[in-house]
C-alpha cells in the first residue's frame, strides 16, 4: 500500500470519515438532535475555529462533518452515531 493511501486509512480511523464522505447522503443516517449535540461540543472545543467552522485536529468543516453518522471527533468528545434515523418529511409536491 502506498503512504498517500495509508495516510487516508490512518485518517479514516481516526476521524470515522474523509471529506470525500461529506458528499454521500446515504451516509448521514443521523438525527437532527444528534448532529446538534456535536455541534454544540465542537463550539465549545478549544480546537473549533469559529471564524471557519472548522476543527484545527482534522481540517473539517464541522457543520458538514457532524452530519455523517460514522464520523467521529478524533480527540474522541464524540463518537460515531448508531441510533436510528430521522424520517425526513417532505412537502407534497401536488399541493
Ligand atoms: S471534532 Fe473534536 S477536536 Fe474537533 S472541534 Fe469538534 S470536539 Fe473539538
């Protein structure tokens, strides 16, 4: 396995996702509770840049890395979501 590739694993492992995971929505099987609930940790996380939103330990953006149910904070304040889903209700479109 080449380092680059390692480098990914090593962060996956750590992280529970890589930013190329932001963009699959099957992935974000997660309550809106729940990604409140690591947001609000992250905010008060001496790691949080509120100018970026973004986590100096892994780079993320943690408004979009909270919603992906495998991620994990990797100094471990919160760890991957195994709970159900929410059901998304969405506006019927003939009315
Ligand atoms: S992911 Fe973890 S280390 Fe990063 S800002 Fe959130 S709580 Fe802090």
């Amino acid at each position: 396995m080449s380092d680059y590739k390692n480098k990914w694993e090593e962060y996956k492992a750590k992280n529970g996702a890589t930013p190329l995971d932001l963009f699959k929505v099957r992935d974000q099987n997660i309550t809106h509770a729940e990604m409140q609930r690591r947001y609000d940790i992250c905010k008060g996380c001496p790691m949080f840049v509120g100018l970026t939103k973004q986590c100096r330990e892994c780079g993320c953006f943690m408004g979009m890395k909270v919603k992906i149910d495998k991620a994990r904070c990797p100094l471990g304040h919160w760890e991957p979501y195994e709970g159900e889903p929410e059901e998304i209700e969405l506006d019927n479109p003939s009315e």
